[in-house]
C-alpha cells in the first residue's frame, strides 16, 4: 500500500510551486514552501521549473496571489463591521493562516482533510511556524468520499461546534480542492449559504469540473446559475485580467491550453441572511408581539440595524 505522502503527492507539487514562487520576482512569499514541498525526511533543492520562460506566471501562482490579495482587503478595519472570521476551505497544506498578516482578534478556520493537515502542521511547527499573536485558529476536519470529493454534511455542525458565529460577517476561500464535483460545490455552497452572514465574502480558484461538463464559453452562465441558486451574487474574475494588475504586470501569464484555464477564480457575496441571523429576527418578532401598540414605532429597529448591532 502507498503512504500518505505518495496518495497525496499532487498536494506537494503545489507545495513546490510556492517554494519556486518564493525564490522568483514573487507575487507572494511563502517561507513555508519548502518544508511543506520536501520528501518527509529530505531536504528540498529548490530551482525553478523548466519551462520556455521561467518566470511566466502560473495558474498556481496566480490563485494564490489572488486569494491573499482578496482576503487581506476583506479583513482590512476601515468597515463598519470588521470581518475578524476566516474560513479557509483548503487541501490541507495552506500556510496562510502562518504567513499572512492577520488583524488581532482574528479566528481562523481551516477546513481541510485530517491526514494532509497532520502532515502539514509536523512539518510547519517543526520550522517554528506560530500563528500571530492575539489570533485564534481552528481545523474542522473534513471527510472526503472514496473519489476525493466535498461530500461532507456535518461541516456546519462542525464549524459551529469549534467557535464559528453566523452572525458575524466572515470571509471564505478556497484552493486546491482538484477533486471537487458539482455535487461536492453543492455541499460547499449549501453550507456556506447556511453559516455565513449576509454580504459576507466567498473567494477563491474553483475547478472546472465543479461547474458540470461544460466548455469554456458556458463557464460565465453556468458559475452564475450554480451560484445564483445557492443565494449569492459571483463575478468571474478572468485570469488575464488579474495578471495584468499591478501587482503582477512585470511578468507574463503562462499560455493557456486549447482547452482553456482549468480552474475559475470568483468572487461571491452572499445575499441571504445566515441561519442564526434568521433566528435572531425571528426572536425580534416574538419580541415585537409582547410591546404595546402604541410604543411598538418607537421600540421596532430596521432589520438591518437590529442585525448589525447585533453583530457588534
């Protein structure tokens, strides 16, 4: 039988282009690449990849870019309720609840296979990796099928049970998640749907193959219908146009195949209120039926307000 390393090499070629990235003109800096990238027991020589330009960028690269980029803007304190709650849906080897400069007060999730995350946290504490101070961070272990797929029903309890709150505004992103179906985005979006406070923030690289057998021209209208049916407004944020910010315009987009970009990056909001702000409206309802008549338009809130005071 395979070890764990070897069923999950795939996860360590990633690992190996952030160590490359690092050594770059880099969209990001990833000090923990490399332990993450090396062959347990070995040391890892990083070079960069063959290839006709070495420093074009790649779709890795570039989502990884884009994420942190994404997510750093979401928690920023110039809101009027800061987002301090971040999930971060991943294959088990993201680094960035180590790596990014996080707000004091921040709690950070990290959903994520149980084998892949042990492996990772090993390694990563082994290098001194520490979460910032005055942060907190929690893995929710997910129990993927026998294909690799997102087919787990008990995350939402699982995220409630660790600190998640659904009346605070959250941040959620995604990488990595190669083996994702439509049924396993289903699972994703119905949960996220359920937990996450209204405007809050879904991100992050989907592949193709989550949005059904599709070609490159139904990915617009198929992303709009699988998402808009779940109760959030996405954009498509097409990979030449990220690539030509500025952040990244000193180096070229790696050629895309005939086929075209083999993942999606988006960015969703969520339209609904979260299950626990229903709740907590409900409750003003029952509330509002104890008041006198003639004091209920003094007492009553907008439901907007009530929520955010709520919510502070």
């Amino acid at each position: 039988m395979s070890s764990s390393v070897d069923r999950y090499s795939w996860l360590y070629q990633d690992a190996l282009l952030g160590a490359e990235e690092s050594i770059k003109e880099p969209l990001f800096h990833d000090p923990y690449a490399v332990c993450l990238a090396a062959t347990k027991g070995q040391a890892l020589n990083v070079v960069p990849a063959a290839g006709v330009n070495g420093n074009d960028v790649g779709y890795y690269e570039l989502a990884t870019s884009f994420i942190d980029e994404r997510l750093l803007e979401a928690v920023k304190d110039d809101q009027a309720t800061p987002v301090r709650q971040i999930v971060l849906l991943t294959d088990g080897m993201d680094t960035r609840p180590y790596r990014l400069p996080w707000p004091p007060a921040s709690m950070i999730f990290d959903v994520s296979p149980n084998t892949t995350f042990n492996i990772a946290v090993e390694r990563l504490e082994a290098v001194g990796a520490r979460i910032r101070r005055g942060c907190m961070f929690r893995h929710v272990s997910v129990d993927l099928s026998d294909d690799g797929d997102w087919k787990d029903e008990s995350l939402e309890r699982k995220l409630v049970s660790v600190g998640y709150q659904g009346i605070r505004p959250s941040v959620w992103a995604m990488q990595g998640l190669q083996t994702l179906t439509a049924e396993g985005l289903y699972v994703i979006l119905r949960c996220i749907g359920s937990l996450a406070a209204k405007d809050s923030i879904f991100l992050g690289e989907l592949p193709r193959t989550a949005l059904g057998d599709i070609s490159q021209d139904e990915i617009v209208a198929a992303l709009y219908r699988v998402f808009g049916s779940n109760g959030f407004h996405v954009s498509l944020m097409p990979h030449n146009e990220i690539s030509c910010s500025a952040w990244s315009k000193s180096r070229p987009l790696a050629v895309k195949t005939e086929e075209g970009y083999g993942e999606v990056f988006f960015v969703a909001k969520q339209l609904k209120l979260s299950d626990q702000q229903v709740d907590l409206f409900q409750t003003m309802i029952s509330d509002r039926e104890e008041i006198d008549e003639d004091g209920f338009e003094d007492w009553v809130l907008p439901i907007s307000e009530y929520i955010n005071k709520a919510c502070v």
